[in-house]
C-alpha cells in the first residue's frame, strides 16, 4: 500500500530525514516511533504529499507522491500535529466545509457526519464554536475531519495528544475498529500507545529507521542476549547467589534488587544459549527460597532508550 524509496528532507543544514525505505501493506496498523524531532512528523507529511523530499520518493498504492498528489490525497484521512480547525466555526460547520470539501453533499454527507459525530464523542458539542472546545474536544473534532470521507489510508501524528484516561481509550477501540480494513499509519512518542494499538513499529532517530518489524523482532534487535528473572526471600545471602548464578555456563551479568522482603536477580546470557534449566536446577540443589524464576524481557521503554542513544551512549 505504501513504499517509501531512499527518503530524506533537507531544511538548509539539517537533515530531518536520511535515506529512509520501507513498506507497509494494506490492513496494517503501523506505529511510527521516535523522540521529538525525529523525523516522524517530516515522513508523514511526505507520504500525504504535504511536503516533496528533498531525495527518493514514496509510492502510495502505486501512485508517485511527487507525480500523483491530488488522487494520494483522495485516498488519505490526516491527522497532523498542529490540528487544522477553523476556530470561529461550530463544529458542525466545520464538519460540514470538510466534507464539501471532499465532493461530499447530501445523504451521503449526513450519514459520514453522523458516524464521525458518534464515533469521535462530539455530539454534545456539535453546535460549540470550534474556539470554546477543551484541548480534548478539538483533537477529536481535527480527527474527524480526518475519517469524514472513509479514506483507504489513515494517517495519524500524536492522535491521542490532550486526552484525557478515557477519551484515549475510546480512540485507541477506534483505532482498532477502523484497522479492520484500512491501513492505519499513526506516529507517537507514548510507549504505551504502541502497545496498546499495534504489533508493529518503525523506530526513527535523528531522522534514521533504526528499526523495523513487529515488537519481538525489535526487542530481540535491541537486545539480542536472554534475561531472565529470578526472585529469591531475602533469607538467601545475595551476594552468595549472584556469585553462584556469575559461575554458569554463558550467564554475562548478574544484577541484584532488593524489594521487600525479596532479592530480584537479573540475569542476562549470550544469545546462543538459554540458562533457564541450569538455573532451575541451580535453585533446587541450593534449596534457595524462591517465588519466581521467568524470561524477562526488555520493556518496550527499554526497547526505545536502546535503539534511539547515539554513538555517545546518550539518549537522542
């Protein structure tokens, strides 16, 4: 559905993006990760034709961003960072000039507003000047603008910024529902967005794909060893037991934190070889008071510290 080819963006000395490929398919819910300033913003607006890059191009259902805009923008359904509302309209004016706007008149239009009324929670505010909107009222009302036409394509920068606990939830079950046959693009710096919406990310840093594919991949990417946790009662001397766990076959570190009553282990091993049973048996033959013995994987936040620090070490 999606092809991007050798993208970069160039603002004077600054390079927003650098040589950046991928694909999406259609049906796919992709989240596009990365700290502030990352490109994220630069690569939607690119794949909306909102912007040219400066190198390479992206192919939108076969169409060239530089050659076919009109009928990529038909297709599309944006979201952008910076909400493009009319202030001094009612939302449902608004509403109304977008989907004229559209080619969208009569029956047809009034059943796309009623959808997007219900689905984005604006009926309460339907007859509100766009102005008089809460923060969270007007990111719903710039988001259905953007579904009012039923595009193909979805693309979505920060949809859950300045929403409260339950209107992201509403919006994340939206996301879900509208990726049942569409293909949705949303960008994010929220980890616990991606979780929550989509298996598979496109991690960006300083304008680079750093990494690409579902979230095991990447964890797997960020941190190719194996970790595992062991919890042990605190009648356990620690330092006998990070001793002992160092002395393993292929176990490179050992971590201790105490919690309560408890000692937590952390213990990382090549990628090659799985410790689990050893350990296992370790526990048994020592007679160790333990709770918990699992493969610990990294948080996706650690996911995202790893793959996006620069050669320093320092977070991007």
């Amino acid at each position: 559905m999606i092809q991007a080819e050798n993208l970069s963006m160039l603002y004077g000395p600054v390079t927003a993006l650098d040589n950046a490929n991928f694909e999406i398919k259609k049906g796919e819910v992709i989240g596009l990760l990365g700290p502030n300033g990352a490109g994220k913003s630069t690569t939607l607006k690119i794949l909306t034709s909102f912007i040219y890059p400066t190198i390479g191009t992206a192919y939108v259902a076969g169409k060239d961003v530089r050659k076919d805009p009109v009928p990529i923008r038909k297709m599309i359904g944006y979201l952008p960072e910076q909400l493009p509302l009319y202030m001094d309209m009612e939302v449902c004016e608004y509403l109304k000039f977008v989907g004229n706007a559209r080619g969208l008149y009569g029956l047809n239009l009034q059943k796309r507003l009623d959808w997007v009324v219900e689905k984005c929670g604006l009926k309460m505010m339907y007859r509100k000047i766009v102005r008089e909107l809460s923060k969270g009222y007007k990111q719903r009302t710039a988001l259905a603008q953007a579904l009012l036409h039923d595009p193909e394509i979805i693309i979505l920068d920060e949809p859950t910024s300045g929403l409260d606990p339950h209107q992201i939830l509403e919006i994340r079950s939206l996301i879900n529902e509208l990726a049942q046959d569409k293909t949705v693009i949303f960008s994010t710096h929220i980890l616990q967005e991606i979780e929550a919406i989509t298996s598979q990310i496109i991690v960006i840093n300083r304008g680079k794909i750093v990494a690409n594919g579902k979230i095991p991949d990447i964890r797997k990417q960020a941190m190719p060893n194996h970790r595992l946790q062991l919890v042990i009662g605190k009648d356990v001397e620690s330092d006998e037991v990070t001793k002992t766990l160092q002395e393993i076959d292929h176990v490179k570190k050992v971590e201790e934190k105490a919690q309560g009553e408890e000692t937590i282990y952390t213990i990382e091993s090549s990628k090659d070889e799985n410790p689990i049973a050893d350990i296992s048996k370790l526990v048994r033959d020592k007679s160790w008071n333990f709770s918990e013995l699992k493969r610990h994987p990294l948080s996706l936040e650690e996911v995202f510290l790893a793959l996006t620090r620069n050669a320093k070490g320092e977070q991007a």
